[in-house]
C-alpha cells in the first residue's frame, strides 16, 4: 500500500512536467494547420498561443510576428467593454522566446484587459483581475508593450521601441503596467520610444533595464505600492524642445524630459492607486537628461507618498538638477550612500569643458537594428547568472569614494 501511494503521489507530483511542451513558430515557412514541432512549425504566434499549455515554451524563429493580443475574452477594440478578463489563464509559467540563434520581431503587445465584466476599469483596490503567468524573452518588440490587469508576466532580455517619429510617440511608453500585480520588467533594453516605463501598479520590479535615446520621461510613476526599481541605466533622453521653444511656438512639443517623473493622477476614482507607497529605487544610473534626473511633484492631488528609499544610485550629469523634491516624503523614508558623479567629458567637439547641456540628439526611425541572437544554451535565463551590461565603473579618471556624501539638489517647489 505504501508503495501504491508513493507511485501515485509521485504522478501527481510529476505527472504535469513529464507533459512539459516546446513548440515552434516560423513566420516565414511555418503553416498553422502543422503540429507546432521543430520540423513542421506554425505561421502565427496567435496559432502558436492556441497550443500552449501551462509549463510549455514556444519558440519563435526568425521573421515578423506582426501585433499580439493575449489574456482576455472577446477582442473586439471598437467595444472596450467587450474585453473580458480571464480569471486564471496559465496555472504554471509558459514562455515565448527567441528559438536559439533567432532573431523574431513583434509589433504592438497588449496582455490583459483593464475591464472587469461588466464594464469598463477594474479597481486599483481589486489587485489585478487575471493571472497570466506569461513571460516574454530575447524578442524585439517594436512598437511597445501595454499590460493591464495581468498578474504575473516576466518581460526579459527583450528590445523594446515605439513605431514612428520622435514627437508622435512622446505621449506613448515603451512599456506600460496598470493595475496588475508581480509584473517584472527585467535587463531589457528600451529605446527610440516615447516614455520608457509608465506604470501605476503594484508589486512592480523594473531591474537592469537600459532605457536611453527617447523623447520623454525615463520611468513614469502614477501612483501605486511595493516598487523595487533595481540597477537601471537611464540616459540620453530629450524631446529637442526647451520651453523658450515653445513659447515662441516653434517647437510646441516641449515635455520636461527627466529620468523618473512621479505625480499622481487621481480623480478620486477607485481605479487610481491614490498613493505611492512602499518604493525602493537602488543602484540606478541616471546621466544626459534634458530637465531633471529624479523629479517627484508635489501630491497636490491628493493621496500620500510614503516608505521611499534611495540607495546607491548615481546621478550624472543632467539639464536641470540631479533630484528635484517638489514633495514632503512621509513615513520611513531615506537616502543612503547616494552620491552624484563627477562630471564626465561632454560630448560633442565644441563642449569639452562645462556641463553636460540638453541639446537635440536625433535617432534614426525606420527598423529597428539587428540584436545579437540570444544564446543557444537554454531557453530562460535568470537574471542572476546574465547582466545586460559590463560590471559597473564610472567614467575614465573618476571613482566614487564610498565616503562621498551627496551632492544632488534639494529643492522644493511647493
Ligand atoms: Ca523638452
Ligand atoms: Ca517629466
């Protein structure tokens, strides 16, 4: 009996592994009436996505999967609230990749749905309305990333953009997050895009990302609680338009273009997060930004900023002021060992001495450049074991004393 017991524990403990799928999709030769398998792949990632079961992988070959929609019922965009959420969709992690050696574009991505069943904006208080467990690896993405509602969605080693010019994506966000829960944003790369992360969320973790050459905001913050925002590298980013710009209307367009933005957007509605509560940002590196590297603004909508602490990041040099505290922290908030740098040589033949200024730097639009095909050892990576980018060093000539004492701005615009 015991040993009855043991060999029906052990297929119930095992048996949902031993089923562990990798299927394939090529959308150069695939055919959707084929298996999914190596030999005989799928055309289309939705095809792809009909196959899949909790704990299996599908692999993407090289070749334009066009947009992708997942997590939700009925899809149907002229009719928001025909959007419905699914309560669990994975009960185990699957993922989409890169095949080994593969090099497969997306275009636009949007998992979830904001909507509950009824009608239109789940409460931020709802904590997200549908489990995705989906994770996104080694891909290019190439016209951004909206999740909404999700719990539980990996986004990793991908390059991330926005389709268009550098003025008409400014309002868009390489990736954004709504009231979901457990997304992680982790050693991807986003660029040419408009904001780089706007997120108003909870149980966040944005890490070793490189988020450079866009036209707005770094990391857009609205409101929302448990942020770990972990060894980013956040640079180059300008609109190309200051305010005297503006006023002289010759270049209308002009957005304060700083590292990470906070402000709260609160119409007292239950779907706002009417709060920031609960973040840790560390070993940041923040350099060549149009207006400010860090800028929190007041809380004059209301709410509360609270539990906040900053440590180990590093401030370059930037157009405005390194941290630009327009808000009274609340409750258990604190800076340790953050120091600013030592200015680096400005860029540019004319500007070798003096500060780093915000000057226009174009990018070129069109598609994106090829990446270096990911690794063919295995099909996920921890981020323990992999960095995006070389250990951690200052610029030539430079180092920072562990003793230095801070050096940013504090001032408050109250
Ligand atoms: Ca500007
Ligand atoms: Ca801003």
């Amino acid at each position: 009996m015991p040993r009855c017991k043991s060999i029906l524990l052990s297929a119930l403990l095992f048996g949902s592994q031993a089923f562990a799928t990798t299927f394939y999709a090529d959308a150069s030769i695939g055919k959707d009436t084929d298996p999914g398998t190596l030999a005989q792949p799928v055309k289309t990632l939705a095809k792809g996505m009909t196959l899949v079961k909790s704990d299996d992988t599908l692999l993407l070959q090289s070749g334009n999967y066009g947009d992708f929609s997942f997590g939700y019922a009925g899809a149907d965009p002229k009719a928001n609230w025909a959007w419905r959420p699914i309560a669990e969709v994975f009960s185990k992690w699957v993922t989409i990749a890169a095949a080994p050696g593969a090099n497969p574009h997306l275009a636009k991505v949007q998992l979830g749905t904001l909507n509950h069943d009824t009608g239109w904006a789940i409460s931020f208080e709802q904590k997200g309305n549908s489990d995705l467990r989906l994770r996104m690896e080694h891909l290019q993405i190439d016209d951004g990333i909206k999740i909404e509602g999700s719990r539980h969605v990996q986004i990793k080693h991908n390059t991330i953009r926005l389709t268009g010019d550098t003025i008409t994506i400014m309002p868009r966000a390489g990736v954004s997050v709504f009231n979901g829960q457990f997304v992680t944003l982790d050693s991807n790369e986003i660029t040419h895009s408009g904001i780089g992360i706007q997120g108003m969320t909870r149980d966040f973790v944005v890490r070793g990302n490189e988020i450079h050459h866009n036209s707005h905001d770094g990391i857009s913050i609205l409101g929302g609680e448990n942020w770990l925002v972990e060894g980013n590298r956040i640079h180059d980013l300008d609109d190309g338009a200051n305010d005297d710009e503006q006023k002289s209307g010759a270049k209308p367009w002009n957005m304060h273009v700083d590292g990470i933005h906070m402000y709260m957007v609160n119409s007292g509605a239950a779907k706002y997060a009417i709060g920031s509560r609960n973040f840790t940002f560390r070993n940041n590196v923040f350099y060549h930004l149009e207006a400010m590297g860090v800028m929190i603004n007041a809380n004059t909508a209301g709410g509360e900023y609270r539990d906040f602490t900053w440590e180990n990041n590093i401030w370059g040099p930037v157009g405005g002021i390194g941290f630009h505290l327009g808000a009274d922290f609340e409750e258990r908030s604190c800076f340790a060992t953050t120091p600013s740098s030592p200015l680096p040589p400005t860029p540019g033949p004319a500007s070798s001495a003096g500060p780093w200024k915000a000057v226009r730097r174009v990018w070129p639009s069109g598609p994106s450049p090829p990446r270096p095909p990911r690794s063919t050892s295995s099909t996920t990576t921890s981020s323990a074991s992999r960095s995006p980018f070389p250990p951690r060093t200052m610029w030539p000539g430079t180092s920072i004393s562990p003793a230095r004492t801070h050096r940013w701005t504090v001032s408050s615009s109250k």
